[in-house]
C-alpha cells in the first residue's frame, strides 16, 4: 500500500522512488503469475496420474463416482484379482516376459551404438560422409515403410512368436537416434587420453574399452535409460511379432485385459496399469539427470 | 593415424553397415516392391503394376478418409504442442526456486505418454462418467461425449500428444538457457519491451531448435498408432482412423502385404515431402549463430 501511496507523490524524489516502486511490483507480480500459472498446469499434468493411484485402491462402483484422490472403502481387490488375470497366467509372468525383452535388447544397443559411434567419431575410412549421411536418413525415416519386408523376413528366419525380431535390430545399432546422441557426445570429448594411450602401445580396442567407454558414461547411461523406456512401452512390435499369451509382455497383457474384463472390473485394469507404469517412474526419478541431459544437451547440440 | 585405421572404421562401423543393409535398406526397397503386388502372405506375390495405387486413389474411401483424419491430426497437433512447450519453457526460463521441480513434473508425462497403461487411463478419464467430465459437472459445464462423438474424438487423441509437451520444453528451455543474457540487456537500453525482446531475439536464436523439434514431432505424428488404437479403434465412423492404424489392419488383420505397403508409401512419400519442405524452407528462417559470424 505504501508503495501505491508513493507513486502518487509530486515531488521529483517520490516519482523515481514510484517508479521504482511499480517496477518491483510488476516483477512481483510476474514471479506471482509464473508460479500460478506453473502451479496449475502441473496439477492439471500430474492429476490425472494421481487419480489413477487413488482409483486403484477404488471399489468398481466408486470409480466412475468419486473425482477425488482418496478411496472411500480402499481395497486391494483390484490389485489381487488383476494379477490373476482371466488367463492362466499372472502378471507376474507377463512383467518377466518384458524384463525378457529389455535387458537383451539394452544389453544389445548399449554394445553396438558404442561400437560404432566410436567408428564414426574416431576414424577417418571410405565412404564416411554416406554412412553418416545414411544414419540421418534412418532417424528420419518412418519406421511404417520397412515393417512389413520386416515382418516377412522375420517369418522367413522362422522368428515369429519369439522375441529375436524385438532385440536382434537393436543388437546392430538400429536405433539410430542413440548413434547419433554417442557420436555428438564423442566429437565433444578431446582425444588427448586416447592419443596417449595409443602412443603408448594400446589398441583401438583397449583405448575403447578403457578410455573412451568410462568418459562414455553419463551419455551411455542415457542411451541404456531412453532404450529401457521405448521397449517398455513398446506396443507396437509385441502386437506385431508376440502370439503366444505366455509370450505377451505387460503391454499386450494390459490390451488383453481391457478386451476381456473392462465392461464390469475397472479397478483391475487401473490397478494394472499402475503397476505397468511403476518400473518406468522409478527409474526416471532414481536417473532423471540422465534423462533431462539426454534429451537436452547429447541430442541435439553440435 | 596409420593407414590400417581406414578399415578400423570400417570394423567399428560393421554392426551398423550389417543391421542397415539388412533391416532397413532392403525391406525399404522390398516394400516399394510389394507395393506394386498382390501378396495374401499364402500365395507368391502376384505383380499388378500400379493397380494398389490406382485403387488407392480413385476407389477406396477409407483411404481418403483415413488419410484427411492423419492430415488433420498431424495439423492441429504438431502446432499445438510446439507453442504450448515454448510457451511453458519461456515461463519456466526464470531465476525461480522449484525450478527443477516443475521442469521434473512436465517431463513426466512424455516419459510414460507412448505407454499402454496412459491410452487406458485415458479411455477410463474421458469416459461420459470419467474424471473429466466428473470435473467439469463440479465447475458447472455439461459433460462432453470425448470420444463417442466423431467431431470430438480425434481432438481427445490430440489432447493425449499435447499432454506430453514435457520432451520438447526441455530442449527449448536448454536453448533459452543457453542465450547470453547481455543481449537482453543490449536490448533493453536501447528501449526494447520483453516482447520486442522475444521477437526479435528469442525466437531467432532459437529457431534452429524450432526446427528439430518441429520435424520430430511430425515424423512422429505421422506415425501414431497406440493412442488411437486402444482408446478408440479408430471410430466413431473413421474419425480416428489413422493411416498407420489403416496399414496395420490392412497388412496384419486383412494380410494383404501388397495393398497395405501401398499405404505405407503413400504415407511415407508424404512425410518425405513435408521433410523436405521443412528443409529447404530451413535455409529462409533459421539462424545458425556460427554460420553468420563466420
């Protein structure tokens, strides 16, 4: 109020001290309206997630009932039932089956984008220019227009109903987003430690493994973490390449739940489905650095 | 290095020469191939010249519509999601405590968005009694039909896509980040307001990272399958049938390999063309500092 009153006065003194005044005041007034408006679209974000935490302690009849966070009669029923599933297996099967397909497929990608990101950054040979230039295309092109040939080489190799066409792509670095993010890591490093170590005798492969990879770190534990998260999620190439139910991992097993039991047992499907995103949130808040400085510096600077 | 290190590259390089050869360029060439076929996956492929396209175009209203729909998603949702990430990164961009809390918050979403578990959730809160309409009954509107009504249903998918603005923000608040702050004082001596300021050196020094995340976004636009998929199969009456949704019914329901590679082309080719666009339009609108200076 008293900075109001000052902006009123006359003199030469009172109008700098006014206008000193309005400026700290609209300042305040911005910092206000950030935090507001921050405030309200994470509540609006985040909601959604928190409700469906809530929901899964729910009762069938209270879900469709009740918008607040907290259950009126909490119950484990959705938890214990949907575990069991309609089919002969538990979810328990289904999340080993997805670990099945992750850590190969980390474990692959991890090996290969190193590998040959280290072969882009490093090494002058024929043809670089239209290999590198080959990796942009790949990041670029939609994966739509080669999955059918895919699938029928998979068929071909008699692949079908197993996980090979999940992990053997990744296995030969093709994920050319995680090349890409190693090489730009790479070109940022400088080459004095490899230089010397060369010098000193070392092979291009011991300079890999010992130099190159522990410098590597922070970026390869970027690649192991987006890689964890693209195949947990990973719908599409399980609807595609997984028949077998016993084969299904959480993704698949989560679509059969909503066709099997959705008309009459909500709480089942939600309390699923938080259990499907509990890996994926655990590890983003154990290595959210990792994920933030992925996306943020390793993808896109040079 | 000594000349043997011209086949070291080569060696390093071998997984990914190996993997491109086998799992990109060949069924690349395959499925243009099989697009100008006939193939039921029983019988050998049958070569019928441009008859799919033929078809495609002149006598299959499923495509148009199904190719309007992605149009129309990829149009409204690309845009929509850019300015609402640069918009939320230029208001986190500030000296502010909790910074790395709400940055956190954001990102959320983007991180479990592609997962099976959020079409589900999103098919439970956009039910006619679900959590939205629970909370817009509270506020004092009527429900709204998200998703059983066609003119609805396709902004519900957008809505999904939009609640994952998290990934681009950070990279546009990495950039924002990145400006040197004297440039802002330059221009406030000079007499320049925060907009001018945004206008004419914000948005410019940041267009290289406009343009990433914009041919990002509609690469992957153009190719969303999962929301549409498990929250509304595509429907009501087509509203929400996606081309990809489209290919994969035609190639892994209706097995017809040739017909569905058709699609893919036509769907790819267009992509290829808005990239392309993109690019060359590039050269008029963004600023690469190193370029200029040099």
């Amino acid at each position: 109020m008293t900075e109001h009153v000052l902006s009123h006065d006359p003199s030469t003194v009172g109008e700098v001290a006014g206008i000193r005044a309005r400026e700290q005041r609209r300042h305040k007034a911005s910092i206000a309206l950030r935090y507001f408006l921050l405030a309200a679209v994470g509540l609006l974000m985040l909601y959604p997630l928190i409700w469906l935490i809530g929901a899964s302690f729910k009762t069938n009849s209270e879900i469709f009932a009740n918008p607040g966070f907290w259950p009126e009669n909490p119950t484990l029923d959705g938890y214990i039932k949907g575990w069991q599933t309609s089919t002969p297996y538990s979810f328990g099967t289904f999340f080993l089956n997805t670990l099945w397909i992750v850590i190969p497929k980390v474990i692959g990608t991890a090996i290969s984008c190193t590998a040959v990101a280290y072969g882009f950054a490093r090494f002058d040979f024929p043809f670089k220019k239209v290999l590198f230039a080959s990796l942009i295309a790949t990041l670029l092109l939609p994966n739509v227009v080669t999955r059918i040939p895919q699938y029928l080489l998979f068929r071909d190799l008699g692949w079908l109903d197993s996980f090979l066409p999940l992990w053997v792509p990744s296995a030969f670095a093709g994920d050319a987003f995680f090349v890409f993010m190693l090489v730009q890591f790479l070109r940022a490093i400088p080459r004095d430690m490899e230089e010397a170590a060369r010098v000193d005798g070392a092979t291009t492969w011991q300079t890999l493994i010992f130099i190159v990879v522990p410098l590597l770190m922070p970026a390869l534990i970027s690649v192991c973490l987006f890689q964890f998260m693209w195949t947990m999620n990973d719908f599409l190439g399980p609807l595609i390449y997984i028949s077998s139910v016993d084969k299904y991992p959480v993704s698949l097993a989560l679509k059969l739940s909503i066709d099997t039991t959705e008309a009459f047992e909500w709480n089942r499907v939600l309390a699923m489905s938080v259990l499907a995103l509990t890996p994926a949130l655990a590890v983003f808040f154990l290595a959210q650095k990792y994920f933030i400085d992925g996306i943020s510096s390793g993808g896109i600077k040079g | 290095m000594s000349g043997d290190s011209r086949f070291l590259g080569l060696f390093y390089l071998s997984p990914y020469i190996i993997g491109l050869l086998i799992f990109t360029a060949v069924p690349f060439v395959a499925s243009l191939y099989l697009s100008f076929t006939n193939y039921n996956l029983m019988d050998e492929p049958v070569f019928t010249g441009l008859a799919n396209y033929v078809k495609l175009f002149t006598n299959d209203r499923t495509f148009r519509k199904s190719l309007w729909v992605t149009l129309v998603y990829v149009f409204t949702t690309v845009p929509l999601k850019l300015a609402f990430a640069l918009f939320m990164a230029v208001i986190l961009n500030y000296k502010l405590k909790f910074i790395n809390v709400f940055r956190t918050a954001y990102y959320v979403p983007s991180i479990l968005g592609g997962s099976i578990a959020i079409a589900v959730l999103w098919r439970y809160i956009f039910a006619d009694v679900g959590l939205v309409n629970m909370g817009l009954n509270l506020l004092g509107f009527e429900s709204v039909n998200w998703f059983g009504d066609p003119t609805n249903a396709l902004f519900t998918i957008t809505l999904l896509r939009l609640w994952q603005f998290g990934s681009a923000m950070v990279i546009f608040l990495a950039a924002l980040q990145s400006i040197d702050k004297t440039l802002y004082e330059a221009a406030s001596i000079d007499g320049a307001g925060k907009w001018t300021s945004f206008i004419y050196i914000t948005l410019p020094l940041i267009t290289p990272v406009i343009f990433f995340n914009l041919i990002m976004q509609m690469v992957q636009a153009f190719q969303e399958f999962n929301g549409p998929y498990i929250i509304t199969q595509g429907g009501p009456l087509k509203s929400t049938y996606l081309l990809p949704i489209y290919i994969y019914d035609e190639a892994f329901k209706r097995f017809d390999m040739g017909y569905a590679s058709a699609i893919a082309w036509v769907l790819f080719v267009i992509i290829m063309a808005l990239t392309l666009i993109a690019f060359w339009s590039s050269r008029h609108w963004v600023y690469y500092a190193g370029d200029k200076r040099s």
